[in-house]
C-alpha cells in the first residue's frame, strides 16, 4: 500500500482547475492553512463581516469582478486539520497572509497567462520559513528539507513546465494536509468576504 505522503491525486491537478476553475488557470492564489476554524481565519484576514455570501466558486468569480475592493476571498474546509482561502486580489508574501498566526499556510501563486509560477511558499507566524517546492531530482535540495519525505515522484526535472510544475505542487500540499484538490472540491460550496480597501 502507498504511504499517504507518497500517495498520487487520481486526476491531474492543473486539469481540474482547468475545467472547475472559471479562469482561474490565468491566475490561481490558494492558501492552505491549518486549522478548522474558517470564522477565526476571516477575522484574521480582516475581512467585511457583512459581506458573507455562501456560494460556489463560480458564484465568488462572479462577485468579486463586481466589487470595489481590489482583494476578497472565498473560504472553507479543505481536509480535518486544514482550511482552504482562495485570495483574490493579494500577492505573495502579502501582509494579510502573515497576519495567519502560529498555524503553518502553504501558499501556491500561479498566472497561467503570463507563464509564472511561485515557489511553493510556507509561512509561519508572520514568516516565510521558505518554500517546500519539490527538489529538480530525487533526494535533491529543499529549503525545508523536513518536506522531503513528501517528494517522491515529484521531481521537477531541470526543465520548467508550468503545468506539470503546478500539478506537481498542488499534490506536494495534497501530501501534506491529506487531500488533493478533486471534482467535489472545486464544486463546492465555501463562504465569500470582500476585504476593505487598507484593511
């Protein structure tokens, strides 16, 4: 039987975003962040209480081309342990994602359009601890090296591919917090907040 940090997602993950994604493929910010609590998190990333619009990502696209505020999120449970934020509007390294707490985030930052693809970033209490992007090859260097139980058959090679990488590192998170991205979890319902200008 496989080792559930060596385990493979059924469908490939870039594919899914393709299909489930509504675009999001062009530009793609997903914080995985431990814990259960989605209330505590939208507190902490001081969202507007009264926006809360329960909806499907379809639904959160929508909105959110539609609001004044430059940043939003849509959030909810991603696995026990662990609660996916889908940012809109922020950038790595922005201070509302290190304003998360003691609580490890993993972060993948992606816009498919303009062929960029960020390291897979782990924060930690206000933090970049560095990224747990899977080695070039087999055994190779990390910057958390601790992550590398978690890279098997992952390999990035010494040639970029912003699909193969994305996929790559979207099944590194699925490793770690138990549960890759699937059809049920692109379609499912999670909660949308619109973040207020300054906040």
């Amino acid at each position: 039987m496989t080792q559930p940090e060596q385990a493979l997602p059924a469908e490939n993950q870039w594919d899914l975003m393709v299909e489930h994604g509504h675009g999001l493929q062009n530009g793609f910010h997903g914080l995985w962040v431990e814990g259960d609590d989605p209330e505590e998190l939208s507190r902490l990333l001081r969202v507007d209480p009264d926006s809360c619009l329960e909806c499907d990502l379809e639904t959160a696209i929508e909105v959110y081309g539609r609001i004044r505020e430059r940043a939003a999120v849509w959030i909810g449970p991603h696995a026990p342990g662990w609660t996916h934020v889908l940012a809109f509007g922020l950038h790595p390294y922005h201070p509302a994602i290190r304003n998360l707490g003691k609580r490890r985030v993993f972060e993948i930052f992606c816009r498919g359009e303009l062929g960029e693809l960020e390291p897979l970033n782990l924060y930690y209490d206000g933090e970049q601890l560095g990224d747990v992007t899977p080695p070039y090859s087999q055994g190779g260097d990390m910057d958390l090296p601790e992550y590398l139980p978690y890279t098997p058959g992952l390999e990035l090679g010494e040639t970029r591919n912003l699909k193969r990488d994305m996929h790559f590192m979207a099944s590194m998170v699925g490793r770690i917090t138990g549960r890759f991205t699937d059809r049920g979890w692109w379609t499912a319902t999670r909660t949308f907040y619109r973040i207020p200008d300054g906040s």
